[in-house]
C-alpha cells in the first residue's frame, strides 16, 4: 500500500483559531499588494495561511513562530518552504503563479526557493508592506580553533566521533550530540539543559567521571534492538548519518564526510536533515540527506547545503526509511534544478 500523502492541518483551539484567523486577515491585505484584487478561496495551515483564485494565482504565508523569544525558534521560519510547495502541489496550483510572503528570514527561504524549476515568487514583509525577497548569501565556512579540537578530546577518548557544524566542535555516538565546546570549555551532556547540569554536576564529580557516565548511558540506548526511549528517539536522521558514515555501500557511495546544512541547528528537536557528502560508486560527487518522519522541509534544507559546497551537477540523494517514502517528498525531489534519486534505509532502532 503506499503511503498518505502528508497534508498540513488546519489549527485548532482557542489561541491556535485566533491566530489561524488573524494569519487569514493579514495575507489576504498583502496578497492585495502583491497580485491586487482577487476573489480568493480561504485555507487556514498550521504556522500560516493561504489563499487561492480561480486564476491559478496562490497566495501562502510563512509566518514567525510565535515563541520569539525562544532560542533557536527563528528556525521554524527557515524551514517552512517545503511545507508550502507540498501544499501548492495538493492544490494543484502551479509553483510559478504561487507567492510566498514570509515574515522573518525571507532571504534563505528566497535562496531556497531559486533552487527549483518554474520557482514561486517569494517576498519579504516589511511591516504592512511587502517587497521582493533577496537570496541571502551563504555564510563562511567556519573552522574551530585548536584549542576547541584539543578541549573534545576526552569525549572522543570515551568512544564518541567528532562534529564540526559552524565552527563549534561536538561530539556525537551513532548520530546523537553527547557533548560540545562552548567557550574553549568541554561541556558533557545530550542537549543544552544536559550539559549545563553537567557543569553543575563538576563540584563532586571529575571531568573523567562525568564523560564516562554520558557515554556508558548514550551507549545503552543507542544500540540496534534496545527499547524505546527518549535517547534513541532524537536524531535519528543523524543515527542513519551515522550508519552510512561507517559503510557508505549502503547509500550506494564509496567515501562519506559530514556535510553542515546552510543553517546553524537550533537544538535536538528540530525535524532537519542529517546531511554527507563524498564520492559515488561511479565516483562522482554526490550529496546524501538523511531523514526521518514526516518532514517536508528536507528537501529545500538539504538542496540549499548542497548548492552552498557542492557543484551543481552532484546528485542529490534522500535517504529515508521505506514508511517515509511519501509521494509529497517525491514531487519536491523532481521540481529541483539538481539531480536526484531517493533511496531506503532501515534505521536500527524500536519503534
């Protein structure tokens, strides 16, 4: 049987109808200034709105996340674009009469969008005003300090394998962050909160101590065929990063490295891709994102990585479980400028 196609849900409660209702109010005003008087049909989306017409034309807002004061919620902006081209693809609204008005972060989602065939307009928001949204260029590539390299070492002495992602070095067992270097210091732990108790912890444990219980308990769980739990749930894009960097075979590559993504990862929720880049079999260049679940925004994320480091003819492959094969990711991998393929890999872990 294949698999649903995923769709993005209407909001439901009472703040979540409010803000579906005022999202609906402000895009109908800039879709004015945008394509003028329509007759439009209304959808309310979760994060946005959006608006079509009997002339093809649709209209779809990316909205801000409302947890602005949130460290690391600007990244609910940034990868919304794949959400929106999989709803104008199930509306049936052609990608080059689609416009997308985004509220934050307009320039990567710009970037972004110039990555596929016949792309929609994007345009930024500019208080009640909107205007053509500029690509932003690509950030530097940023290399750690050798004291930063130097600080990871007892991690990697532990049994972890070393990260490099915008210049902060972590360490990581089968894809999951155990530790990072914040300030030249090492700090232990699965997560922010994690190793800031960890530090805590350093008054009546040693450094040693600590780094071993992280990476004994990680390892526990971290394991094909171990029980469910909360450690082997996070990342596990990363988890089949991992496996394929071990034996690239099974992507159908001779060498893999890590590949950052165009943007710095928030934190250890965030549904992004896990992305390598090397060598085919053949030998030609090739990028490989890895995903897990529902996540429609791999394939503009994993795109937007690629154009940053890679030329223009490597492929890019999507590497998802078999459940995770969904038509939606199919229809995005096609409309890319880039050559690519899917393939299926099984994770390791339950459930």
């Amino acid at each position: 049987m294949a698999p649903v196609d995923p769709s993005l849900s209407p909001s439901s409660g009472g703040d979540d109808a409010q803000a579906a209702r005022l999202a609906l109010v402000k895009t109908r005003a800039l879709a004015r200034k945008v394509v003028g008087e329509r007759t439009w049909d209304e959808h309310a989306l979760a994060g946005g709105a959006a608006l079509t017409c009997a002339q093809g034309e649709a209209v779809v807002l990316i909205a801000a996340t409302p947890e602005v004061g949130r460290p690391g919620a600007a990244a609910m902006v940034y990868r919304r674009l794949g959400a929106a081209l999989a709803w104008a693809d199930k509306a049936r609204v052609e990608r080059r009469l689609l416009h997308v008005l985004v509220d934050g972060r307009a320039g990567i989602i710009a970037r972004q969008a110039a990555l596929f065939a016949d792309p929609p307009t994007v345009w930024e928001i500019d208080g009640a005003d909107v205007r053509p949204a500029t690509p932003q260029p690509y950030g530097p590539v940023l290399e750690p300090s050798a004291e930063d390299l130097g600080a990871v070492q007892p991690l990697l002495a532990a049994g972890a394998a070393i990260a490099i992602e915008h210049g902060v070095v972590l360490a990581e067992i089968e894809g999951l962050e155990v530790g990072r270097v914040v300030d030249g210091r090492l700090e232990a732990g699965v997560g922010q909160f994690d190793r800031a108790a960890g530090v805590a912890m350093e008054a009546v444990q040693t450094r040693d101590q600590l780094v071993a219980n992280v990476v004994r308990v990680v390892g526990e769980h971290r394991r094909a065929g171990a029980p469910p739990h909360p450690l082997n749930r996070l990342e596990r894009a990363r988890w089949l990063r991992a496996l394929a960097l071990a034996d690239p075979s099974i992507v159908d590559a001779a060498e893999l490295s890590r590949l950052e993504l165009a943007v710095p990862r928030p934190n250890l929720v965030e549904p992004l891709p896990a992305l390598a880049h090397g060598r085919a079999l053949d030998q030609r260049p090739v990028v490989v994102a890895f995903s897990v679940g529902v996540n429609l925004d791999a394939v503009p994320l994993a795109a937007d990585a690629a154009n940053r480091s890679m030329p223009a003819e490597a492929e890019l492959v999507l590497v998802t479980p078999a459940r995770d094969r969904y038509p939606a990711l199919a229809r995005l991998l096609e409309g890319l400028i880039r050559p690519t393929r899917q393939l299926s890999v099984e994770g390791p872990w339950s459930g």
